[in-house]
C-alpha cells in the first residue's frame, strides 16, 4: 500500500449515488495520441515569441529563456488578455459569453451558462533542467516550461486536458484548484482521494465545466511535485464590476528550492531515532518563475550570475489588472509594488466591493485580482516585490522576489531605484501572517449565514509524536492515503461508511444542508485551508477560544482558501467556516502548504 504522511487534512463525505472501486475513468494505462499545444501563444504578443524562439541562438554562456525557465512566454512584459475567449465561434448572447449574467444579478453558485465551448489542451509532465533564479537544477515541467502555459477560458465553457505522465518512476494527477467540479467531482484531480494516480508511460482526460470565473491555477496533487514546477496559471473569462483599460494576466509568486523535492520528503520523514523531520527551508523566492540569486551562496551548485527578472509593461494614464496567485508549496507571499497602491477587486474566485491596499499578503493557493493605476511616467522603472520573511521557513538567503514595472520607453537594461515602503511589508508579528481584515472583504452577490447551519464541528491542529515521527494531526488522527483505493470509489460503492479505515479522516455529514466547522491552530506556522468543491464563507478568525461571534453574518467572505495564523498550545489561532452541502461527493479539507 503507498500512502501519504504528514498533511494536515480530512476528507469530508456527502453522500449521492455513484460507482463502485477504482472508477473505469482511472482503472489501468490509457494512451492518446496528443498533440502539444501550449494556448497562450494564440494571444502573445509576435515580438515576445520571436524573442522566446531567438534564445536558442544566444551562446550557452548566457542566461536565456529557454535556459532559466524551458522556454514559454512568462516574465517577459506580460500579457494582454482579452476580455473574453472569442475564437471557435464563441458565442455572444447580448454581447458576452455568459449573456446578461453580471457579478450582482446571479448567484455564482447556480448560474453558469452553458457556452457549449469546449476548450482543450494537451499537457506533457516530465523531468527537466532549468535555472528560474540562475541556480541550475532538476525540476517538473509542464510541456517543457516552467510555470506551465496558461489555461484560458469563458465562465461555462468545458475545459478538457489530457495529461500525459512522461515520468519514468511515480505516477502523478492535476488539481483544478478552485473549481467547484460540481457533479464532476472524479475530476478534482487529488490521488488517493478522487482517483488512482495517473501511472507512468499513460495519459488521462480530464474534462469539467468552468462554472466560477476569476484567476486559479493548477498543479499536480501527488505527493510533493508542485514544489518541484508541477504548476501553471488559469484565467476564466467572466463578468466584471471593475472597469480597466489593460489585463497583464498572471503575476505567479513561488518560494523555490535547490533541493530535489524526494530528498526534502525524505528530511520531512526523518524518524525521530535518527534526529526527527528537518522542515524544507525555501532557498529563494520567484515571481513568474524568475528571480535573481547570489552564486557566491550557491553551496557549490551551478549558478549563473545576474540572472533575468520578470518585467511587466505599464503604460501611463492606464488601470492595469493583475492576477495575483500564490503558487508556492510552503510560503507566505507579501506583495507590493513600490510607489503604487493596489484595488482588490476578487479574492480567489469570489468578486468584492474594491478596497485598497498598499500590501497583499496571500497564502498558498490563494489568488486576488486587484487594479493598478499607472501613475509613472513614461520611461519610468519601479520595483515589484514578494517577501516571505518572518512568516514562512527559509533560509534567509534570497526572501525577496523581484520584477520590474518598466513604463513605456523605459530602458530595461537598467535597474529600478524606488524604494519600498515601511508598514506590513517589514513587520513580522503573528498577527500580519494572515489575510486581509474580514471587515474589508466583502462579497459583491451578498450570500447571508444569518439561520446558522445544520451541523457544527471543532478541528483541532496539532504536530506531535507518534513515537516513531513527528506528525500532524487532525482531532488526533494523521491522515493516510491509499493511492490504490481512492476514497471517492469507496463511497461511492456503498452507502456504508463503518469499513473505511480511521486512518483516512472521512467525516460523513450526510444529508446535512449546510456544515460549520471550528478550527483551532496550536501550532506555531500558519496554515492555508483550503477546501475542495465548495467556497467557505468566512465567519471569523482570531486568537484563542472563539467567542461566537460572526464578521458580517449577512453576507461574509468567501474564498476557498484562507490562512490560519501561527498559534501554540496555550493560545491557539482560530477560524471559523461554512458551508452549504449542495455538491456531493468527497471532499478534502486540508493545508495547501
């Protein structure tokens, strides 16, 4: 039996009628005959592609595209999205995709059209060789490149990818992260949990509607291989109540590491006879898979010297949106851009009344749209920064991301001089490991939890002993996984839950219409919760024994990640969720980190 140890996660369980084990979809190699594509290049701009394509001529001395990052497009000015997908004969009711749904009018929940598109891709996972911060090492890519290519489509179009496992020795899977899968719940992506690993040598279509829409990403949910690259942006096209005049597309942050992501599972599994678990220190930090280390602190690894930043074409006069996404494997981003405030317009897929912020500071899997007046002057050069100081486990050696806001005309062959900001960027307390005050974080489609909920539950967090390894557990059980007998097979083959293994934390709510769950955090990280197939209204968060009380209970945040703050045994940190059981199936709750 292969499982997996050490995450803090449990599996909640509302039951319908399904299939029996190890669903047909899953069972055995299946092979395509796929043909590569990487979309985003439908809509790049000719002049980055030629650039991307010239690379391959520069001498190997120098750090080139293809070199540092496999090729793709990421870093290189960013991009200019469109409104919406209007190719393969899209169709416009009332001139958008999704007709006269708008962000006000239309539960998010129940309301997505049905485009009749079907938007497809072809992935390819494999090992591969790349520099993002100039120090080389082994990594996995999607289709060659690292962050993989974008996945772009309308809200209610069908999106199909057929993945293709080229590495030799483990299997893998791809989680859609933040995407209901309503009534698709065997698409979720999650080994062990929705489906067998996808097995070497074999391919395996997932195909699912985009029924939310906003920015996500993707990444391989087995074992730790999204730490190793496994990961790439997603944009689903849909309704605004914030005007702009550019879309630059992703802005992906990333905690990195020099180590091949085995031998850090392995440091994580030490047994306690040996020393214990030694926790993977981030050696660097990205932001759309570049940043720029020191060689001389390299420990003896090839490096290259002065490595390229991403820059992100700004023009005068203009709003500008970002797709802000944290998608690390263990860190707190803090993010700025200096000399700039930011309008947050969405929290992951969830749109909000705009509030502004000088600092965004996201969790692992969590997104924010925000609008950026360019307010420079033509020629000018800011710094955009992430730090994960103070909040995440590092090494203290390269905390800080940097990339370059270039406005028109700016020359890109020299650095940026501004200047960062004192506040919540530099101060490290407990308290700013956290997101944004749930008084600010307002829906726009108000959802009230004023009638309560059916069920209520306590979840304690805890890393302890089990006397051969230190593990986490949840209301004292650690969770394992069975990647032969996924969790959704068993369930789904019989009403009966008494036979499922304690060791796989199956909560069974039933038929209940709605759940509140109450977790208490006593242990000194902070943890990014993140539940599957459903947004969690946020009703509180805090530090000690919740008091009850509900932040806005007509209508409170929702998001389908939100970070817990470090606590300890006598004070624990506190956060309070719900949810309404209106998608059945099995569906883990769990830290993203």
């Amino acid at each position: 039996m292969q499982t997996l140890l050490f995450k803090i996660v449990v599996i909640f369980a509302a039951i319908a009628a399904g299939q029996g084990e190890c669903d047909a979809r899953h069972a055995g190699p299946r092979r395509t005959n796929a043909i590569d594509t990487t979309l985003v290049e439908r809509d790049a701009d000719p002049g980055l592609l030629d650039l991307v394509k010239n690379v391959l001529d520069v001498p190997k001395t120098v750090m080139n595209q293809v070199f540092q990052n496999g090729g793709g497009i990421w870093g290189l000015g960013g991009l200019d999205l469109p409104l919406f997908r209007k190719d393969g004969g899209t169709p416009t009711p009332n001139g958008w995709p999704w007709g006269k749904i708008t962000t006000t009018n239309a539960n998010p929940y129940t309301s997505a059209p049905d485009t009749s598109m079907d938007r497809k891709y072809n992935f390819r996972l494999s090992r591969c060789t790349i520099a993002p911060d100039g120090v080389q090492g082994s990594a996995l890519c999607i289709n060659g490149q690292f962050p993989g290519p974008l996945i772009e489509a309308n809200y209610g179009d069908v999106i199909s990818v057929t993945v293709t496992n080229d590495l030799k020795d483990e299997g893998t899977s791809i989680h859609w992260h933040g995407l209901l899968q309503t009534w698709t719940n065997y698409e979720d992506g999650v080994a062990s949990v929705t489906q067998c690993p996808i097995a070497p040598g074999s391919s395996f279509t997932y195909r699912f509607q985009a029924t939310l829409y906003g920015s996500t990403w993707y990444h391989a949910h087995y074992s730790a291989q999204y730490a190793a690259g496994a990961v790439g942006p997603m944009v689903i096209h849909g309704p605004n109540q914030v005007d702009y005049d550019v879309d630059l597309g992703p802005v992906m942050l990333q905690d990195w590491y020099h180590s091949d992501y085995n031998s850090l599972l392995a440091k994580m599994l030490n047994p306690l006879k040996l020393g214990g678990p030694a926790p993977p220190l981030a050696a660097s930090n990205l932001i759309n898979g570049k940043n720029s280390y020191n060689c001389s602190k390299a420990q003896g690894k090839k490096c290259t010297p002065d490595a390229p930043l991403s820059y992100f074409d700004f023009k005068p006069g203009k709003s500008h949106r970002l797709r802000i996404i944290n998608m690390g494997s263990g860190a707190i981003q803090k993010f700025t851009i200096d000399g700039h405030k930011m309008r947050v317009m969405a929290n992951d897929f969830v749109p909000v009344k705009s509030y502004t912020v000088d600092m965004l500071s996201l969790g692992v899997g969590q997104r924010a749209d925000v609008i950026v007046e360019g307010n420079g002057k033509k020629g000018e050069l800011y710094w955009m920064r992430s730090t994960i100081e103070g909040c995440s486990l590092n090494d203290g050696l390269a905390t800080q991301a940097l990339a370059a806001v270039a406005y028109t005309g700016a020359d890109k062959s020299v650095s940026p001089k501004s200047v960062v900001a004192k506040g919540a960027f530099t101060d490290n307390s407990p308290g700013t490991c956290a997101n944004d005050p749930l008084s600010t974080t307002e829906p726009v489609y108000p959802i009230s939890v004023q009638g309560g909920a059916s069920v209520t539950r306590d979840m304690k967090i805890e890393a302890k002993s089990n006397g051969t390894h230190i593990v986490y557990l949840i209301n004292g059980k650690s969770f394992r996984g069975d990647y032969n007998k996924p969790l959704l097979a068993a369930v789904h083959s019989s009403r009966d839950l008494s036979g499922i293994p304690p060791e796989r934390n199956l909560w069974d709510f039933g038929t209940n219409s709605s759940v509140r769950i109450v977790i208490y955090n006593h242990h000194n990280q902070p943890h990014p919760m993140h539940l599957h197939g459903h947004n969690m209204h946020i009703l509180a968060s805090g530090f000690g024994k919740w008091d009850g009380s509900i932040v806005r209970a007509s209508n409170p945040q929702r998001r389908d990640v939100q970070v817990m703050p470090p606590g300890s045994e006598d004070r624990p940190s506190y956060l309070v969720v719900q949810w309404k059981q209106d998608n059945p199936g099995v569906w883990p709750l769990h830290c993203v980190s």
